[in-house]
C-alpha cells in the first residue's frame, strides 16, 4: 500500500466534509450520499466531477468520473491528505 494510500484511509468523512465546507475552494462539495457499503462524498474540482468514497472493505479513494487529468487527481489526493 502506498504511503497516499495509507494517508486517505486515515481520512474520516465528516473531517473531510468540514474541511471542504470551511476552506472553499477549487474544491466543491456537492452532496453526502450513504448507501449501504460506502458512504460518497460528490464533489468537482475546475468544474469536473469526482467522487471520494469511504468503502468500508476497500477503504477510502478518489474515484474520478468527469475529465480530470492525473496531475489534477493527484493535487485533489494531495489536498485530502495534508
């Protein structure tokens, strides 16, 4: 497991909401969804979606679904973590 990887399995939801909700940004939180094996945070960064997920057997990942580059994956990961 990479040290990123460890980094965002430590992240905790409701950490991760206050922290989008107090420094707004380049990162917007959209909504909260829960649902029965992961709870998702839908947000954009320069107007594209992504999703962070909180899995509960996979742990927690940026899962990208507009056209975000990998530099800008990385830079979101990067922001989640520090």
């Amino acid at each position: 497991m990479t040290t990123q990887a460890k980094q965002l399995d430590a992240l905790d939801i409701d950490v991760v909401m206050r922290r989008l909700q107090q420094h707004p940004g380049d990162i917007v939180l959209e909504l909260r969804i829960s649902i029965p094996e992961a709870d998702v945070l839908c947000c954009r960064y320069k107007g594209e979606r992504f999703n962070v997920k909180f899995d509960l057997d996979y742990g927690v990942f940026v899962d990208r679904i507009g056209a975000l580059s990998d530099s800008d994956m990385a830079d979101i990961v990067r922001w989640l973590v520090a």
